[in-house]
C-alpha cells in the first residue's frame, strides 16, 4: 500500500472524530500528519527524465567467464533527491562482483555511473531496461520510470578444435575442398587409370600400364577432393537428454555439435544446424566465419523441451536438407529412433550420428550396486543391438562416452589417416 | 544514524504514550506501550517491515483513545509524533537496506534526517499552538477558506486513490 494512503487514511479518521465529538484536540494530532503529506506532497518530484547508456567488456564469451557492465545514467530533468536505480539482470546470469542496485541523489544534469561484473552459464542474454524509482526524502509520492538501455550477451559453448574429419556424402559441391568426391580428377588419393588424354601432365602416365599398350598411353587418375553440404541435427529432446537427479546430456551434445560445425566450417563445407527440441530451430546452411558465428549463436540459445509433436524424430524436416547430402546427428538415441532415422537413409541422405551414451553416463552417477550393474548391462545390450541395426541400415553411427574428451574421440574415429597410411590401404 | 534514530523515535512514541496514560490512571495498559516498542524494534530487525505501518495505526489510535479519555494532549502528541517518525524511520532504514557499500548513503542520511526534523519540529510546533491558542471567533472568509482548503486535500486523496 502507498504510504500516502495510510497516512492520508489516519488523517482524515482524525479529523473526522475531531469533528464529530467537537474537540480541537483531535485536529491537533493530525496536524503532524498533515505537515508531513504535505511537505511531502510538496516536494514530490517530477515525472524523471532520464536516459542510460550501457556498455559490455565482451559481447560474445565462453560459460562462467566474466563480463564486467558499466552503465551511465543521466538525469535530464529536476533533481531527484532519491534514487533507487536496479539494472534488471537477465535470468541466468549472476552477479560475480559490484552491484546491480543503488542509491543515490541525482541533480539535474548529473550522471552517475556504475559497474559490476556477471557471468553465467551457455546462452544467449538481453539486457533490456534499468528500473528507476524516484521519491522524495519522505517516500510520500514517488515514480518508477524503466529507461531503455539495450545490450546482449552471448555466452557461447566451448569449441574444440577438431583436426579434421573424415565424412563421404554422395553429392559434394563445385568447389575443391577435402572430401572425397567420388571423380576422378586433381586430388591426391589414386582414383583410377585411363587413357592419356593431351593436357595431362606427362608425370601423370602411367608407364607400367602403357607398356603393355603399344599404340595408347594411359595416365593416373585421382579422386577430386570437394566441399560439401553438411547438416548437423543437435537432438534437444528432454526424454533423450535429461536423466535423475537433474543430470544432462545436453551441454555435452551442444559442445560436440559446436565442434563439428567449427570444423566441418573450416574445411570449408556448407554448413546448415538444426536444433530439434520443442521447437526447430534452423540455421539457414552458409560458409565461413559468419556462419560459424550463426550457428554458435543459435547453440548459445538452444534448450531442451518436451514436445508431443517432436517427442520423436519423425517430423525432421527433410525438406530442409539438400538432397544427398550429409546429415550428422549429434543424439543420445532412443530406441523408437531408428526408423525415422532409416527412412532418411532411405531418401539418399549419408546419416551419421554421434551418440553421447546415455548408459554409461548415468552409470557414472548411479551406486554401484549390483542391481544397477545388472540393469545397466541390459540397457547396454539393447543399444548394441540398435547400434547393429543402424549399420545394417548404412547409417555410420558412433557411440561417445561422454567421459572421454571430444576431440580424442573424433580423432580415434573420424579422424583422417595420413597420407603414407591411406597410401598402403589402411 | 537511522537506527538510533528510529530506536529513539520508538520509545519517544511508545513512552510518552505509557507515561500519558499512567498519567490518566491507566497503568494496566502502560506497559503494552512498552510491549509494542520491544515487539516493533524485533520485527524491524527481523525485517517484517509491514509492522511498522500496523505499529503506527496502533500508536495514533492509542494517543486517539487517550484524546477520548482526556489524558494529557502533550504525551499524546509526542506519542504520535514518535510513532509517525518509527514509521517514517523504518521504511527509510528498508531502503537504505537497497544501497550498494560504495553508495553515499552518509549524505542520504543526513538529508533524511533534515528533512524529518522540519516535519516533526513544524508538526509538533503547530499542534501545541492548536491546543493552546484558542481562537474565539473565527471570520466566515477564514471558515470558507478552511473548507475548500480540506475539500482540496480530499480531492487529492480521492484521486491518489484512484490512481492505485
């Protein structure tokens, strides 16, 4: 209840008892409070006129790394003689050092300026307004004002940095880049042998091949190296991803999927993400640094949600993906997953997936009896056996134990062999 | 500062009450006065700031009541006097409570306490020159002037009302 109310609501009881019972006595022991609305009435202040800058140290950091906030408020009307300023923090973020809150006299025409440090966990944060509320000394009247003061923070997943890897789609794009494209043509890998045609450089004949031809040459052949077109599908179910005891998934598939998007983007592929939780959230494919930027954007602010529409991935939008392309799926599984994932072998997409183990890791926070022994090897043997189903179906699928580290893991399974390795057939 | 200041209001209200209405002869309720100043200094440090809205409804209807009964007007002022600057004290100690370490809130203070000096010294002053000057007649310009005067008051009470 505002103050002036309850003072005003005293005030007049007592004049009105004052008057009814007829004793000036009553209308004096108002008088304190009379004295007191009214100076407070008359020193109430104006509606603020304020205007606030705002500025980060960093507008794109990595998880619990400190961003210090300076802003800058600017009183353009009277003097407020007391000022309550609260910069309203995005939920998730949490102040390391300073303060958010103060309270101060602001004259007309003064600034004042404060800083404090926040930092927070992966997502993406909108700073929006500073809320302000202004009274006089005795609080009887007073006014809240938001002054606008936009700012973002994106706190980005930590990137690995993957050497390379090793991914065969069966259409590639126009343009060289490192997977092999299924043509012969300049490359490294031997492709095949055929006759030697004017322009070809004479290194490239094969005279082992030509010998046993007296009228032809023949010359070598390689497999043209190519860019490709990439989609990454990060599975943000909450059924596959959150477990007891308020453990997840998620962050450990955020990262790999930003991993694989960083390298696949180095190599120079086209890079498309979609993010399947309650909602999709597409990334439009593209190249470079700035894709590479959309996609850690779009990874800073992907949840998880319970869905009944997505609760299984039948309604991936295949549509989105070009055809024949290369979908990754960065996924915990579950068991009704393989068809839909078979159906989109089905329509030509070469479909990878990379699989956190969901066993392994609840596990790892489970007792170690001998009933969850028990029931974990179960579970194990069921995903063996749609891992099985999965390579049957030509999906190449790969189970990461999330306790190893990413970029090992890719090493020891996606990684190119070197060139003396490849060369001998291994 | 605000502290002591508030811890003095309160017994300033709480006290002048007891000591107005052991002056009447009422003793029995004397020492609920000094109740409610115990029971108001917990809750404000505890921060149930609330009560101190319900503590100042209490000590005006207690100084009312001893209005009723005649007990002397001068402690039953100061009473109200010091349960208006209890309260006033309070909610200024609940927001200096929002204050960052590095906010000068030294000079807050101290301009608070000005400006509640005027209040109380001004409130005080005129309510002892209404209960000992008595003016016989009054001129009816004077009269009108009183009644538009609170007919304003209460338009504006009405609309502050409203407005919440």
């Amino acid at each position: 209840m505002p103050r002036f109310i309850l003072l005003g609501l005293l005030t007049y009881g007592l004049l009105l008892v004052g008057i009814l019972t007829v004793k000036g006595e009553f209308i004096a022991l108002a008088l304190p409070l009379v004295t007191y609305l009214l100076i407070g009435y008359l020193q109430s202040p104006e509606k603020p006129q304020l205007a606030a800058t705002r500025h980060l140290s960093l507008e794109r950091t990595s998880p619990n790394s400190n961003v210090d906030i300076t802003v800058t408020l600017t009183n353009h009307g009277t003097t407020l003689e007391e000022v309550l300023l609260t910069d309203i923090l995005p939920v998730g973020l949490t102040v390391r050092s300073g303060f958010s809150r103060h309270m101060l006299t602001l004259q007309k025409g003064e600034s004042y300026t404060f800083a404090y440090t926040v930092a927070g966990p992966r997502g993406g944060y909108a700073f929006d307004t500073l809320e302000v509320k202004a009274n006089d000394q005795l609080a009887v009247i007073s006014s809240r004002v938001r002054v606008e003061t936009k700012g973002r923070l994106f706190v980005l997943p930590p990137v690995t940095r993957l050497r390379s890897i090793a991914i065969r789609p069966r259409r590639t794009r126009v343009y060289a880049g490192t997977i092999p494209a299924r043509a012969g043509g300049a490359g490294t890998d031997f492709f095949g042998v055929r006759e030697y045609q004017p322009g070809d450089p004479p290194r490239a004949i094969n005279w082992r091949t030509s010998a046993r031809h007296l009228d032809r040459l023949y010359a070598n052949e390689f497999q043209q190296e190519r860019v490709a077109d990439v989609a990454i599908v990060l599975d943000g179910r909450l059924r596959t991803n959150e477990f007891a005891r308020g453990h997840s998934l998620f962050e450990h598939s955020v990262q790999a999927a930003a991993s694989l998007a960083d390298a696949l983007l180095n190599q120079g592929n086209r890079v498309g993400m979609l993010v399947y939780a309650s909602y999709l959230a597409w990334t439009l494919p593209g190249y470079g640094k700035i894709q590479r930027e959309r996609i850690l954007h779009a990874l800073a602010n992907a949840r998880t949600g319970d869905s009944q529409v997505f609760s299984d991935l039948e309604h991936i939008p295949t549509r989105l993906f070009p055809p024949e392309s290369q979908i990754i799926m960065v996924s915990p599984l579950s068991d009704d997953d393989f068809v839909p994932l078979m159906q989109l072998r089905a329509q030509g997409y070469d479909v990878m997936i990379i699989s956190p183990n969901p066993v392994k890791f609840e596990l790892s926070y489970l007792p170690a009896d001998g009933r969850t022994q028990l029931a974990g090897r179960v579970v194990h043997m069921e995903r063996a056996m749609l891992f099985q189903k999965m390579g049957r179906a030509g999906i190449h699928a790969l189970d990461w134990d999330v306790a190893e580290p990413f970029d090992h893991f890719v090493q020891r399974r996606l990684g190119r062999s070197p060139f003396w390795l490849r060369a001998i057939g291994r | 500062m605000t502290i002591i200041a508030l811890a003095l209001s309160i017994l300033l209200g709480t006290i002048s009450l007891a000591v107005g209405y052991a002056q009447g002869g009422a003793h029995a309720y004397s020492i609920w006065f000094l109740v409610l100043a115990a029971v108001w200094l917990i809750t404000h440090f505890r921060k149930w700031y609330w009560f101190s809205s319900l503590a100042l409804f209490l000590v005006i209807s207690a100084a009312a009541f001893g209005v009723w009964q005649e007990f002397s007007t001068v402690w039953m002022l100061l009473g109200a006097l010091g349960g208006l600057l209890g309260w006033d004290l309070s909610d200024f100690a609940r927001r200096l409570s929002y204050a960052a370490p590095m906010d000068d809130t030294r000079r807050l203070e101290r301009l608070h306490m000005e400006r509640v000096g005027i209040v109380a010294g001004l409130g005080f002053g005129l309510a002892l020159l209404s209960v000992f000057i008595h003016v016989q007649r009054l001129a009816f310009e004077v009269a009108v002037g009183l009644v538009l005067l609170a007919a304003l008051g209460l338009t504006r009470l009405i609309i502050g009302l409203r407005k919440y």
